[in-house]
C-alpha cells in the first residue's frame, strides 16, 4: 500500500516567508529519461540547478502531458522559475517561497524541493510546486510578497498554518497517476 502525505503552504505570520509547500511519500520508481527533453535549459522559462534536478525537469517534460502543459504555460508568461534542491522549514519538503524577484522586466520565482531522484514522487512533487508558480504568474499584477499573500488568501484554503490551492493538489495526483500509467504499462510490454 503506498501511502501519500501531502502538507502544503505555510503561512509565517509577520515573516517575510509564506510558502506553498508538498510533502509527499509514495511510490519510489525510477522513471528513465532520454537526451531528448521537451524543456531545455536555460532559454526556458523553467531552470533547475543541478544534473538530478534536470533529470526530474525532463522526465516530466517528456513523460506527462500535464506536466508539459504547466511548464508550458510557464513560458507563456513574463515570467521565469528556478527550481533547486533546498530545506523550505516548517515540516515541509518542497516549496514556493512567497517572494518575487526580478530580472530586468521579468518576475522570477524560486521553487524548493526535497527530492531530486526524477522518480514519480519527485516529478509529481515539482508539478505541484510549478502549478503554484504557474498561480502566480498568470496574473501580471502579482509582483510582490503582499501581493502573493493576498493572491493565497484568495485562492487557497488553510489547514492551521498551511495553506494549499485545490490545482495544485490536482495537478500534482494527474502527473502521478500519468507516470504511473506510463510505467505500468511499460512493464507489461516487457
Ligand atoms: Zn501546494
């Protein structure tokens, strides 16, 4: 029985720090990736650092539709996502700080994940997290930390001091249930 854990969005109160956040334990499979990557770096609008990270971005990108859709509507807009390896605090693993920094006109946004093994809890984890970027930067009037918190208060629910959205919930389950889809029946073609 695989179990999934999700703990998103906290809010610190009179911080400078509100973050959307995943927690996630499931299903562990290593998911392998081609050379061929629908999301290249670093003209897309989605940049990750590190060569696991990489490898979760272009798995996703090439093995779930849903996946592609997010990073593509990303791209669509001013903005730009950075994505690392990093602690977010407060009990979560993966996270969008609350924070908007820019690069000349375009908003750039940081993502933190735990886990960058590219296996179906990885991917799905950074679907989540991109589906909040993708929140925010649909909106051109979001450009600040207020603006972000007042965004979240609108679009989110909380669960005593985190809050998380309903599409990024959703999101993050459609990319799973797509890999493992995909890796099922790669397993029965063999
Ligand atoms: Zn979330």
């Amino acid at each position: 029985m695989t179990r999934t854990e999700r703990t998103l969005c906290v809010l610190a109160s009179g911080v400078a720090l509100a973050i959307v956040c995943a927690r996630e334990s499931g299903a562990s499979e290593r998911i392998a990736t081609s050379t061929d990557a629908a999301c290249r770096e670093p003209s897309s609008a989605v940049r990750v650092e590190g060569t696991g990270l990489r490898a979760t971005l272009t798995a996703g990108c090439e093995q779930s539709t849903t996946f592609l859709g997010i990073v593509r509507r990303i791209a669509g807009t001013d903005g730009i996502v950075y994505g690392k390896v990093g602690k977010c605090g407060f009990g979560v693993r993966s996270c969008l700080p609350h924070t908007v920094a820019f690069i000349v006109d375009r908003r750039m946004l940081r993502i933190l994940v735990a886990n960058d093994n590219a296996d179906v809890e990885a991917i799905s984890s950074l679907a989540h997290e991109l589906t909040h970027a993708w929140e925010v930067l649909r909106n051109p009037r979001i450009r600040t930390h207020s603006q972000m918190l007042l965004l979240y208060e609108q679009i989110g629910y909380h669960r005593g001091l985190v809050v998380e959205t309903s599409e990024a919930i959703a999101a993050g389950r459609q990319v799973r249930a797509e890999l493992l889809s995909r890796h099922m029946t790669t397993l029965a073609l063999r």
